[in-house]
C-alpha cells in the first residue's frame, strides 16, 4: 500500500491505503458494567474475495476541490503478497481520498481480515506490515490498536539527522440492525470506526507533530463493505467529509443495485476476422436469458452462436446453434424469442436461406445444425428481422429487397419448429430499415422506419394471434403512421405496457437544428391500434450518440430504456457514459421515466471501440442490455457482444 501526497499536519495519504475498512477510536467500558456483546468469533461472514465480485461505489465529497458524483468500481485483480502472505488484491478505479486509481492487498487470515503492504511516506522512508482492519474476535463497542508502527522517514529537517514517522490506528466495532445505501437495504451491518494518528519526530529539533483522521467502514455480511466514510484533518467541519456508497454488487450470495463492469458475455461473436460480428438479439423466460449473435471464425466463416445465463448472472451453456458454412451473404442480423418451451432463434445462413434453431433453457440445441428453412424463399437480402411470442407460437418478421423495393413479410413458427404459411405485411420505401416487434392485449404490435423524401416515417401494423392482418385502411393496407416529433427518427422500437404497447425511437431534426440534442421519445398504442399519446413520452432529451441505438424491455421490474453513445473506448475506467439507461413503472397511464443514469463496465482491454446495435430484456425481477462492441482492426478477437444486468434497487 502507498501514502500519497504525504504531509506533516495531513493524514490524507494515510487515511487513503487505510481505507479499505480499518475503524477506530478510543474508549473503555464503564466499571462494573456488563460485559461487551460478541458479534462473532470471527470476521469470515464480512469477508468476501470472489474472484468475479464486483462492488460499486458512488462518491459523496464535501471538500474543496474534489468532485462529487465519482464511480468507484472495485474488482478483483491478480493475487499479490504481502510480508510474504499470499494477499487478495482489490483495485479500486477512484480512491475516496484523491479520486485517483489504487489498490489494497487484503486477506482473511481465519480470524481477522487483514490488509498490509508498505506505506510509502514519499520522503525517503517508509512503514512495513500489516494490521487487522476488521479484528476479531468482534466485540461490540471494543476498542482495539490494531497498528502502531514507526519507521524512517529521511532528513526533513536537513540537519543530517534521520526523522521518525509513527502511524497508530484505533479500531472500534460497533453493530446496526441494518443500514440503506443506494445498492438497497442490508442488515445485520457491522460499523468499524478509525482513529488514524500521523505523528512526525523531527530529530534535530527534537518536535513532534501529529494529525488524526478518521476513517469509518460499514460491513455487510456476505458482501463486505457498504460504505466507507473519510473525514479529511485538511479541511475543516463541514467541508471536510468525503464518502462513498454501495450502488451495486455482484456476489454470489447478493445482487442489487446497479453493478458496473457485470459483463455477461466477454467473447460471444469474438472472431479474428475484420469484418463486424453479428447484431445481438435477446429474449428471457422466467429465469433464463438467451443471447444470440453471428460469429465469425479465424478465416471469416460464419456461424450463429448463444449463450444462456440464468436469472442470477450464472452461465449455463454456450452453443452454436447454426453450423459454419460458406456462402456470398453476410448477414449480421438475428432474432431470437420464448415460446413457452424453449427458445428460438433465426438469422440468414451465408448461402442466403432464412433459417430457424430452436434451444432448450438446459442448452440442449433441438434441431439440426444446419437449422430449418424459414420463409418459403431466398431471403439472402433481408434487411431487418424481428420477432415476439405469444407464449405459444412465435411471430417472425422481416423485409427483404424485391424488385428494386421493398417486401415486408412474416410468419408464425410452431413449437415444433415448424413455419406456416408466409404472410404478407405489403411493401416499403427506403434501404435497410429496422424492425421490432412485440405481443400484449391478445395482438402482435410491428414498428419500423419507412425513409422518405427529407423525413422519416414510424409505422406500424397489428396482427391476431392466428397472424391475421389487421387492415387499417385499405388504400394504405396494413401500416398505420404513428404521429412522432423531429423530421428524422431512428431506431424503431416496441414493447408490452399495461396499456397495449410502448412504442419507442429516437428524434431528431435536419440541419440545422441537427445540433440540438436528439431526444428519445415513446407513445403508447392500445390493442385496437389507438394513439394515447397525443405529444410524445420523453423517455431522455439529452440523448448522446445518436445512431448507435436504443434498447427497450418491460417486466417485473417496470419499463426499462437503455442506449449507448458513439464514443469509442480509450479508457475501460472512463466508460461512465457508455450505457445509459432510465426506467419508469409499468402502470396504466403515460409512463413517467427517472433520471438516467450512466452503467459502467471494464473490457477486456483498452483497445478502442464502437458499442453499437443495444438489444434489451426483462428477466425474472431485473433488467438485461446488450450490445456489439465493434472493435475494427483490434487485436484478436476483433467484436464481441457484451451485456451487463442493470439490478433494481433490493432488501437485502
């Protein structure tokens, strides 16, 4: 461990590497009283080192010249050692007392967690050891002295004489029934309070000069810290105070909150070849979320391939579903859908035919590999694909090019697998333009762009659960014009609303109020194919990155929006503005979303990179986003698809 920006007077750099949950502070109990309750005998129930937990912290600073509103996204790196003790290394992506990347090396010894290294006084000396941030046995309101080193610190003085630094930390235990932090309410909370005391011997002028911080730690069983609390000696009261709170956790035992850096898939899609990997679909039932996408091997070919992640973030199984084959069409896009059963998928093989798989929730793959034809004909030109469950059947639809046009077609795919007739759903103007689709109130819902003349349409058009057309106007056949805001809107997207449905997109204006923010708006539709909204639901006005895409989902946990910027990644710690999501409830009545809020992950490396094509779901009580990282001529793998869960607020 390391003091940085050491000080006589100032104990900052020392409170920074104690900070990992040291507590302190004096006191003794009064005579006769009782004796002190023992939390535990030990601290294992407050430690964990999971090597893939991941905790996220938001920081609270009142001093001057710190920011608030900081992530501190703590992992767990490769293992370290510390006086010869094989040590847990946590790295910290914004330390609490300079904002700045750290690390701690942290072990639970079978009694006591302990935390040790070397604290560099940056001034020619330094202290070595360790000490028991969190001691044991747990007594509450027992203060113990976990540190009292002295070590050389140089000549300060320059008197040619070597000065002395001591470094004395106080712990003191005490217990709440529980404690509330963004990530959710946790009980059974221990809180360790610390006296950190820097004193400083000039040995020539025979002086000493000390400063004391105080450090607090609250610990959450099974989980570890949940808030750390610094009060700077620098600064005075109230200005002084810096802390931090969980805002989510990735552990076995536990998931709340928001989780940075929780990535679901570090490699689906991956593959040598430069060209992009495939445009992710998702779809989830009760407890299982399926994620499929193209991937392209080290000579180009290309297969379709998934993963299923249970409910809770734990790989099931990774499967090709469709077997790599050569051909001239080099389709990206795909579907995927729950039937009730098991889950389907579909995408254009690169000989051009338009195929389906089916996937058991175990990752049992139910059909050949070669997958079974879908459409009747040669689809190699499709341009957009969609589909959506009734819970029974599953609803396919997709434009494909058609005589120098454009031919909106579907159909519906039994359980089996097997495909009915193809239904007609008439032509369109424009390239290649996006589809989504959606089942609520006993219909399908189909949205997309039709480009036009200086604008762009949203349409859309209604089915029966027997893949019925519903025919709005004869003169215009089946796609009904959504009345939108902006003279341009991308990203067509629809889910379930208790209502009927939530129709999506984003807004924005030609030149030259082109520069103004795009906003990403919603209507709701009912079943019947009446507009609710007479102005559109603004989901976000500041929406960044326009044309990287949006992402909608509903479920248990309400009405969820996600979308990505444009930026590439230069920085994996700099990321906050990568994925931005909101939410709203699921309730009758114009939704109302919240504030959005930035999500946090790590890549695998700081290469740079595009994140493009967001897909979204529900699963169980959580919310799921995914995307392609595009990573042109990157080092190997050149894309891959990520996803990351976004964890509603929990009781814990």
């Amino acid at each position: 461990m390391r003091l940085r920006g050491w000080r006589p007077l100032a104990v900052a750099g020392a409170v920074g590497v104690l900070l990992a949950g040291c507590g302190g502070g004096g006191g003794s109990d009064d005579a006769g009283a009782p004796p002190p309750a023992v939390i535990a005998e030990t601290a294992k129930d407050y430690w964990n080192a999971e090597t893939d937990a991941r905790w996220a912290f938001v920081q609270t600073d009142s001093r001057p010249g710190h920011a608030s509103g900081r992530i501190n996204l703590v992992t767990i790196g490769e293992p370290g050692t510390a006086g010869g003790t094989t040590a847990v290394r946590f790295v910290h992506s914004s330390s609490l007392v300079d904002g700045q990347p750290t690390e701690e090396l942290r072990w639970f010894d079978g009694s006591a967690v302990r935390v040790g290294g070397e604290i560099d006084a940056g001034l020619g000396g330094a202290v070595a050891g360790d000490y028991a941030e969190l001691p044991a046995p747990m007594v509450d309101g027992a203060s113990t002295t976990v540190l009292d080193r002295s070590g050389s610190i140089g000549d300060l003085d320059l008197d040619g004489i070597a000065d002395t630094v001591k470094l004395t930390v106080v712990t003191t235990l005490a217990t709440e029934a529980s404690r509330t932090v963004p990530a959710g309410t946790f009980s059974n909370v221990v809180r360790a309070r610390s006296e950190i005391t820097v004193s400083v011997t000039l040995s020539g002028l025979k002086r000493t000069e000390s400063a004391t911080g105080i450090a607090t730690t609250w610990y959450a069983p099974q989980v570890g810290p949940i808030r750390r609390e610094y009060v700077d000696p620098e600064f005075g009261a109230p200005n002084n105070v810096a802390y931090e709170e969980l805002s989510g956790v990735s552990v076995a035992a536990v998931k709340a909150g928001t989780v940075p850096g929780y990535v679901l898939l570090d490699d689906l899609g991956a593959g040598t070849s430069s060209n992009e990997a495939g445009r992710p679909a998702m779809a989830a039932s009760a407890d299982r979320l399926v994620v499929v996408s193209r991937a392209l091997d080290d000579i180009g070919q290309a297969s379709l391939a998934a993963a299923i992640v249970s409910a809770d973030g734990t790989p099931v199984a990774r499967r090709t579903l469709v077997a790599a084959s050569s051909g001239a069409f080099e389709q990206s896009l795909s579907a995927a859908a729950w039937d009730g059963q098991s889950f389907h998928a579909f995408w254009v093989r690169p000989d051009g035919v338009l195929v389906g798989q089916r996937l058991a929730p175990d990752g049992t793959v139910l059909g050949a590999t070669t997958g079974e034809p879908v459409g009747g004909v040669d689809v190699g030109s499709i341009q957009a694909l969609a589909a959506a469950s009734d819970g029974n059947r599953v609803l396919l639809v997709w434009q494909r090019l058609s005589g120098g046009g454009a031919k909106l077609e579907g159909t519906l795919v039994e359980r089996s697998g097997l495909a009915g007739p193809v239904i007609d759903l008439g032509v369109g103007m424009g390239g290649a333009v996006a589809l989504d689709a959606a089942w609520s109130s006993g219909h399908y819902f189909v949205t997309r762009i039709e480009t036009g003349l200086g604008s762009d349409l949203l349409k859309f058009a209604r089915l029966d659960a027997d893949g019925t057309v519903q025919v709005a106007d004869l003169l215009v056949g089946p796609w009904t014009t959504l009345p939108t805001e902006g003279s341009h809107r991308t990203d067509p997207r629809v889910v379930a609303h208790p209502d009927g449905f939530l129709v999506g997109y984003t807004a924005w204006n030609a030149p030259p109020a082109s520069w103004e923010p795009s906003r990403l708006m919603g209507k709701r539709v009912d079943a019947a194919g009446v507009v609710l909204d007479a102005e559109g639901v603004l989901i976000d006005g500041l929406l960044t990155g326009r044309g990287s895409g949006v992402a909608l989902a509903s479920g248990a946990s309400g009405l969820f929006a996600g979308w990505l910027t444009a930026e590439r990644i230069h920085d994996p710690l700099a990321t906050a503005d990568l994925v931005r999501a909101v939410r709203a409830p699921a309730v009758a009545g114009a939704p109302v979303f919240g504030a959005a809020t930035s999500l946090w992950y790590t890549g695998a490396d700081a290469s740079s990179a595009a994140a493009v094509w967001p897909v979204a779901t529900a699963v169980a009580n959580r919310s799921v986003i995914g995307w392609l990282e595009d990573r042109e001529n990157a080092a190997t793998p050149s894309d891959r698809v990520r996803g990351t869960f976004v964890f509603p607020p929990a009781a814990r």
